[in-house]
C-alpha cells in the first residue's frame, strides 16, 4: 500500500531536512501508534520499520513510551501461577 501526504514546505521543513526524513517520522509515528492502540504487534512493527533484531524494535518502542511485554492483568496471572507453584 502506498501512501501520501501533502505537507506546506514550512510545516515540512520544521519536521525534517528534507522528504525522506520527513517520511521516515511519519512511518515512525504509524508504528508507534499502531503498536500503542495494539492494531500492530512488535513483529509488525519491526517488519515496518525494517529493523535486523527483535531488541531494535524493543529499544524503539520503549524510547518513544510504548514499552513492548506484558500487560498488568497478565503479570498477575503469572504472579498467581508462582505463587501456586510455591506453595505446592
């Protein structure tokens, strides 16, 4: 799929030095959000982006506040499990 946006050069301009840096912003800020409101996983992401490791993916996410792993009610479940193995 293929995409365009039209930008004024001054809006463009405050955004990048030039098209292809402007572009890579706006795939970024796809990624980021498709990850964030969870239309896209981490493997999506990376295949976006096209990063070599899963850990680049990682790094990218958690330096934009999306911090890749488990949710809250999933950590408690797994809490749950340990602590049964525990006291077993």
């Amino acid at each position: 799929m293929e995409i365009a946006l039209t930008l004024s050069d001054e809006l463009g301009a405050s955004l990048g030095e030039n098209a292809d840096a402007v572009s890579r912003i706006a795939l970024e800020a796809l990624a980021v959000e498709g990850y964030r409101s969870g239309k896209l996983s981490a493997f999506q992401v990376r295949q976006l982006l096209g990063h070599e490791s899963r850990w680049e993916t990682e790094d990218f996410l958690a330096a934009h506040d999306v911090w890749p792993g488990i949710t809250a009610e999933e950590l408690e479940a797994e809490l749950r499990g340990l602590e049964k193995l525990r006291s077993a």
